[in-house]
C-alpha cells in the first residue's frame, strides 16, 4: 500500500523547499523528495542554490571582495595590509560551512513544519503515484497524492569538444572547490554565473579571460549599464573577449587547450584551469514514467500554464525546470503561488517585477524593462539617472562608481524599469521591485523621504531626475 499524501514535492530546492513548507503551513499533508548528497555524504535539501550555486557563490564572492579590498584600498584608508595572503583551503571550509548551515536549516523546517522528507530519487507515473529510490540503497518506497510538484531544478549545459573532467575543465561545482588559486583561468560564457566565479578567482590573483559568443558584453541588462560595466570589470583584470566562439578543449600535462574562433579566425589559448558557464537547461532524468502525462517543451521545459499547471491534472511544477528566468526567487514564488492555489487560495505570480542580480562588485541589479526593450516595442518614456559619484555616502565609503538609471511612461509616469550598477545594487533594487508592484510613478519615489546619508539616495535622486529636478547632479 502506497502512503498517501495531499501533495508531494519532488525536488528540494529552493522552488520545492518552499512550496513544501508553505503547503504544509496550509494544513496539507506534505512530502519532499530530495536526492541531493553534501559534500560530507549526507542528505542536503536546498539544491543547487543552496549546495553548488547562490549561497556558496557568493560566500566566495564576499572572501574574495575582501582580499581584493585589502589589496587595493585599505591604503587609502591608512591602513597597512604587508604580505596579505590567501589561504584557499580555509575559505573553501569556510563556504561549506555555510552551506551545511543552511541546508541543515531546511532539514530543521521540514520537521517544524511536519513535512516528510525522503533522500532520494523521485518518479512521477499515471493517477500521481510517486516513487522513491532511496539514495541509501534501501528498497523503493510507493507514495501517492492528490497534487504533485515537480520542482527538478537545472544543469549546467555541455558544449560538444568541450569535455569535464571535474577537476582542470569544470562547471559551476567544480569551480566553487579549487583547492589552489589556478594562475590562469578560462571561462567560456561572460553571463551571470561566468561573470560571479571569474570574478571570484580573478580578485585572488588568477589571470581571467572570459571567453563569449554573442558581441555585446551582457546583452540582457540595459545597455548604459553593461557598458560601464563592461568598462569597470576590464579594469578589475577580468580580461572579457566578445564574439569569441569556443569550438573545443583539450587536456593535456594538466594544462587545458582552448580552441576558439574570433574576427581573425581559428586559434589557441592555454590555461591552468577552464570553466564551462554557458547556461543551464531543465534537469528532468528519471523524473517521469512513459504514461505520467506531463509534457516536456522542445526545450525540455515541463510544460506549464501561467499558473504552473502541468498538462497532468494535479501536476503542477515550478522552478528552473519550467519556463520563465533561472533564479531562486522565481522559483520560490510559484512554490509559494501553487501551493496556495492547491489550499484553494488565490495567487499570483508577476514575472514582471522579477528582480535580476549579478553580485560582481560593483553589482548589478535591476527590475522591468531595458531601454532597448522600450525601443523595440515603441513605447514613449523618459529617462532619469543618477551616478553614485555623486552621492556622498558612496563617497564615504569609496564607492562612487556605476549609476541608478530610471525609466518611466511618458504619459502616465509609471515606472517601467530601473537599472542599477553600483554597490549593494541587489538592495537598491528592492524598493524599485515594490514601486513597480504597486504600479508607482517616478514621482511617488521623487516624493518619498530617503534617508542620508544612504546609497538609496541615488535612486531617489534618479527618480527626480526623470522630470529633471535633480538637486546633486545637472539636469
Ligand atoms: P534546484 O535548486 O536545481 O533544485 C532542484 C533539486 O531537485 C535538486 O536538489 C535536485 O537534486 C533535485 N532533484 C532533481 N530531480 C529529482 C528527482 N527526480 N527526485 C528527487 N530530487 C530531484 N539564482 C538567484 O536567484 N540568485 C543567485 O545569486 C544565483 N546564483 C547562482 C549561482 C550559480 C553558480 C548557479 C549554478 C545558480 C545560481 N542561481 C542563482 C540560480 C538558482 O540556483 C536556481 O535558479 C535555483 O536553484 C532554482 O531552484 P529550483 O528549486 O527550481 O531547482
Ligand atoms: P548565461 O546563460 O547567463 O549563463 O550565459 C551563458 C553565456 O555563454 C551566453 O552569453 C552565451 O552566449 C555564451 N556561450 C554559449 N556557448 C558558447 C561558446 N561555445 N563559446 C563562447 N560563449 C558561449
């Protein structure tokens, strides 16, 4: 007999967790199935956010921000940092004691909130039976629900001649646990992943070249903002190569061999270490028996409507493995939505007002629409923007570089999108998510008290720029 739930989750993440826990705060009997294993070999729900990407990321991010501060501006400061070194093997232990953390956090949620939690494989077949395959080995348990959601998360994708070896040619798990700082480094793909973990080995003393296709240096952020950039991150070292093809790699003597096709044609580059960023797809192996119903895109997408409804009935799912942006927030919401929606509560997800980061430093954040968005569809907006240079508490804080830039209907006013690139950008952004959400103007934040000195003013003195009335900067 199968054990019976009211809803099981398939996929422990940060889309899966959360929808676990909030459908089991609505009184629904619930089940997680998880299959990830820590580095320590035991059971560590949270995903790829929470094991191999967010979290760890950014705990090198901020390890790495502080030996690259040390090195080029405590002077300033007076501050004297003679013979500052790295010791890699402590801030590796450092970031997985981070992670153990937190995914000991979701364990802990689980039984506060009495979900049951299983370490294994999940699969999905016909009349929402689940079953598991227990990552101990053990034998197969049978469940069933009356809802099931399918939150199986992503991979990295693979480029062909592009082969991983885990430890010289590796993705984003390999690169969060280099036992050495490598001298050189290649990384193929300068999106958001490629950019955070350059930048990581690139502030410990790596020489990085970022290796990428397209010609323009991140084409989906507004293009005033990836141009300054583009400018900063060059300066920093990061050694960006645009229109840049990577056609295969080879390892040899524990040297990889990059074989790349740029304006000039086909050559070679060398480096100590390479890192395959280009993307990630659904992850959904072993996920669905041949009659569970649930249709996969051309993409291999689960297939899903505007409230995550599979075409199962029943089966909903959420998170990277369905259309929308890769980003755990994303994914957390429509946990948050379908579980309410399965309560008989109304919810809804707006994509958006879904807040994008990249934590280099300065970061980048913002909500809405580029300007060349608003271009291409015709729209009539004006534009206000604000550099940090000229805020004093970036100032203070030897932080004036990158700039808030604010766009807002020419007619109505109402705030259409908002770009950020400077320090603590990923708060900044927070306001500006809200103001959009409650359909704001650039007025309502003109006429909003921001307290000073903050970096907040910059946002606020870009939202009265947009009528030109500005006080710290010309209009
Ligand atoms: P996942 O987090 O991938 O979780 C899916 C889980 O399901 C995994 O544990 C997997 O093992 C499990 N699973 C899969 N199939 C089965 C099955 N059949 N049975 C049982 N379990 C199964 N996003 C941000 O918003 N901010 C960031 O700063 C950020 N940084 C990132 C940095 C890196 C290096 C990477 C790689 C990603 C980053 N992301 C970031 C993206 C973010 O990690 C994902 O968007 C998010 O994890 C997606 O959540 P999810 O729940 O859909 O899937
Ligand atoms: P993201 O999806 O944000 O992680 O970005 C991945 C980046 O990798 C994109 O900008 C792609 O253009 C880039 N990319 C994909 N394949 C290749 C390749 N073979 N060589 C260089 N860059 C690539």
């Amino acid at each position: 007999m199968a054990d019976k739930f009211d809803v099981i989750v398939i996929g422990g993440g940060p889309g899966g967790y959360v929808a676990a826990i909030r459908a089991a705060q609505l009184g629904l009997k619930t089940a997680c199935i998880d299959s990830f294993t820590g580095k320590d070999g035991k059971p560590a729900p949270g995903g790829t956010c929470l094991n191999v990407g967010c979290i760890p990321s950014k705990a090198l991010l901020d390890s790495s921000k502080h030996f690259y501060h040390l090195q080029h501006d405590y002077e300033a400061h007076g501050i004297s940092t003679k013979d500052a070194s790295i010791d890699v093997p402590t801030m590796i232990a450092r970031k997985d004691g981070i992670v153990k953390k937190l995914t000991s956090g979701v364990t802990q949620l689980f039984k506060g909130n009495k979900v049951t939690y299983y370490h294994g494989k999940g699969n999905l077949s016909a009349g929402k039976q689940v079953e598991v395959t227990p990552v101990d080995g053990s034998g197969p348990i049978q469940l069933e629900a009356d809802n099931v959601i399918l939150a199986s998360g992503s991979v990295s994708i693979q480029i062909p001649n592009v082969e991983m070896d885990d430890e010289y040619i590796v993705d984003n798990v390999g690169s969060l646990d280099f036992d050495t700082v490598p001298e050189t480094l290649g990384v193929i793909g300068a999106g958001v992943i490629g950019l955070e973990l350059g930048s990581v080995w690139n502030r410990l003393g790596a020489k990085v070249t970022l290796l990428e296709a397209l010609p323009g240096f991140l084409a989906i952020a507004d293009k005033d903002i990836s141009k300054q950039a583009a400018r900063e991150f060059k300066q920093q070292g990061l050694d960006i190569r645009l229109g840049t093809l990577v056609k295969g790699a080879e390892l040899e003597d524990g040297q990889v061999t990059v074989t790349v096709e740029d304006k000039n044609g086909e050559s070679a580059l060398t480096f100590d270490r390479l890192l395959v960023s280009v993307g990630r797809k659904p992850y959904t192996e072993g996920l669905l028996s041949d009659d569970s119903g649930v249709q996969l895109t051309e993409r291999g997408q689960i297939q899903v409507d505007e409230q995550s409804r599979s075409t199962a009935q029943g089966v909903w799912a959420i998170g990277d493995c369905v259309r929308g942006p890769m980003l755990a927030h994303k994914a957390s919401e429509e946990g948050i939505a379908v579980a309410e929606l399965i309560a008989g509560k109304p919810a809804h997800i707006h994509f958006d007002t879904v807040p994008w980061v990249v934590y280099t430093d300065p970061e980048i954040a913002w909500v809405g629409k580029t300007e060349q968005e608003l271009k291409e569809a015709g729209m009539e907006y004006n534009v206000g923007s604000f550099p940090f240079a000229a805020n004093g508490r970036a100032l203070a804080g030897g932080q004036g570089t990158g700039l808030v830039k604010m766009l807002a209907d020419a007619h109505s006013d109402e705030i259409l999108g908002v770009h950020i690139f400077g320090a603590s950008a990923s708060e900044l952004i927070a306001e500006c998510v809200v103001a959009m959400e409650f359909q704001g103007s650039s007025e309502d934040l003109a006429r909003i008290i921001h307290a000073h000195p903050t970096l907040s003013e910059a946002v606020h003195e870009a939202a009265l720029h947009v009528e030109r009335r500005a006080i710290h900067r010309g209009n």
